[in-house]
C-alpha cells in the first residue's frame, strides 16, 4: 500500500436514526475515530457522504442541517477529506432545486448522493431528474445508489438515466452488491461512457476485474462504504488488499485507487501525490 495514494470515495458520516445516535456527538472524537480507522487501511483520503439514515420530521430544515454537518467535517480536516457529498431529498419537491444551488455555492460540496430506497421514490422520478438537470447546470457530480435487492434504484434505472443526461458524469455507489448486477454491469458501462463505478459491498475481487477487463481501468473508483450507516456490512468485505494484490499494471491500480477519483471529481490530487507509479 505504501506504493500507492489511496481515496475512498464512499465514506458515510452522520446520524443513525435508525440507532437512536444523537446529533450532538464530539466532532473532534468521531473525526480521529474515521481518521485512525482510515489509516489502519492504508486511505490517504476519502470523499464523506451524509448519511441517508436521518430523521427528517422538519422537513428542508432537517435536510438543509445534515449538509451543513457534512461541509463541517470537510472543513475540519479538508486535507484527510478533500471533498464532501451532501443529499437533497425528491419529496422536498422545488425547495430542493434551492438546496442544491446552496450545497454548491455555499456549502462548497462536490456533489449529491441519492439512495432512494431510503428516500421514499425511485431512481426515475421525475423529481430526481429535475434535480439531475439542475445539478449538471450548476457543477454537481450525482452519487447514485444501486443496491441490487432494491427495484428503486436498480441500475436499469440508472442505465436509462445515464442516456438521457449523457453530458452528466455520475459516480455509482454499489453496483457490485450482488452476483447479477455485477454481471449486468460492465454491458451498462459500455453504453453508458457517462458512469464510474465505485468498488463497495463487491463479492469479491473478480467481478471489479472482469468490469475493467472490457471496459477499462478508468470506469471504476475504490469505495468502501465504510461505517456506512445503513448497510451494515462489515470491513472485512474489502477488497482494497485484493485489488493492490490483483494483477493490474501499476498505472490500472493507480487509476481506480486515486486518479479517476481525481479527475471526476477534480479533487486536485495529482498536484498533490509524489512517487505514485505510473
């Protein structure tokens, strides 16, 4: 790993409501928790996802404090997170085109996640794609669940998606979380240019390989969904160890551990990362 800058572009922060966590939890003491747990993996950074696991009685106002949380952890340590993804929430209807020019002028996040299965519509409403359309118009990178179990965000949907924004570049989060999405993955990839693949909840390392075998190292990013807050899924499904162990070229590992994070991102890495093989 030393040989190697690694970003994890899917880590969730922020309240479980599901658990009862209180949102007046120490900053301080969860960050050096996310930071030693990062380190202990061999992650130089990772891009902090709001947590989609919150209680939202109040509606925009609930929305609008889990992305001031998330610019704050940002903020706290930008050079351990050099970005930071916010949600908006479909219900919220036209206040949510508000919110997204908000998380991107003030809040200066890179992007929005959705993961609608917890948001209560599925990945084509029409509310997502008005969103869709303003978040290409502003400079937001869409992050978008695909768990494989859940028909509200299947990623046929996102492959349709994906073809009516085709200018819109978006990261999905997930899509190796069962055998026959993986398997569906690399055909959506070849049609779909316009989509990255993070690496998260994938049984096993060979389906990640397959995918850049016919589509190209470019096309997936290293994302663990680490202490995501919904899934429940346990660290030991990483498969970081095995990707550095696979027999990629050393440019190919580079590329889906930092570069392409990188460049969809423009996180300014590069200008950053000495001695990383190319």
């Amino acid at each position: 790993m030393d040989d190697f800058h690694v970003i994890d572009v899917h880590n969730h922060v922020g309240v479980m409501a599901s658990t009862g966590i209180q949102a007046d939890e120490d900053l301080d003491a969860q960050l050096v928790v996310r930071a030693t747990a990062l380190e202990k993996r061999g992650v130089a950074q990772a891009v902090v996802i709001a947590s989609h696991d919150y209680l939202r009685p109040d509606g925009i106002a609930d929305n609008r404090k889990v992305n001031d949380q998330i610019s704050a952890w940002r903020a706290q340590k930008p050079g351990l997170f050099p970005a930071a993804v916010g949600i908006v929430e479909p219900l919220n209807g036209e206040r949510g085109i508000a919110e997204l020019d908000r998380c991107k002028d003030e809040l200066g996040l890179v992007g929005v996640s959705f993961h609608t299965r917890l948001q209560g519509v599925s990945l084509d409403s029409a509310w997502v794609r008005r969103y869709l359309q303003r978040m290409g118009e502003v400079g937001l990178v869409p992050f978008l669940h695909s768990i494989g179990e859940s028909s509200a965000e299947a990623l046929w949907k996102i492959d349709v998606l994906a073809g009516d924004f085709p200018d819109l570049q978006m990261v999905v989060l997930d899509a190796f979380s069962t055998f026959e999405q993986s398997l569906f993955l690399p055909h959506v990839a070849d049609r779909r240019p316009n989509l990255v693949f993070d690496t998260a909840l994938a049984h096993g390392v060979g389906f990640v390989l397959s995918a850049i075998s016919r589509c190209g190292a470019d096309r997936v990013l290293y994302g663990s969904d680490l202490y995501s807050t919904s899934s429940g899924v346990p660290a030991l499904t990483d498969i970081l160890a095995d990707l550095l162990a696979s027999p990629l070229t050393a440019y190919e590992k580079s590329a889906v551990l930092w570069r392409n994070a990188d460049r969809v991102l423009g996180l300014g890495a590069a200008a950053r990362v000495t001695g990383t093989p190319t």
